[in-house]
C-alpha cells in the first residue's frame, strides 16, 4: 500500500509542479498534504510508535 501513496504523492508533486492556475495548486497541495499524514500514520503504525487499536 505504500509504495501506491508513494507513487501518488510524487504524481501530485509533478501535478502541481506543472499547475497554471493558483486555485488548482492548493487543491493539490491539500490533497498533497492528505496523502503524505496517511502515508505518517501507515508507517507510524509499521515502526509501533502508534497502535492501530482502539484505545477502549
């Protein structure tokens, strides 16, 4: 699963690397922003810094 965000958060840096117009660069960048704390919060979880269980 990673290596897929992985692949998505460089297609999104090239996207807005290539974007025009200044609207479709923050929608980029926020979705930029999403993908990159998913891909924190899978690797937290891989490492066991954080538990994937629910805390009751």
């Amino acid at each position: 699963m990673t290596i897929s965000l992985e692949q998505q958060i460089e297609e999104l840096r090239a996207e807005m690397k290539n974007a025009c117009d200044a609207n479709d660069r923050r929608v980029i960048a926020a979705e930029l922003e999403l993908v990159l704390a998913e891909l924190a919060a899978i690797e937290a979880e891989q490492d066991g810094r954080v538990s994937a269980e629910p805390p009751f």
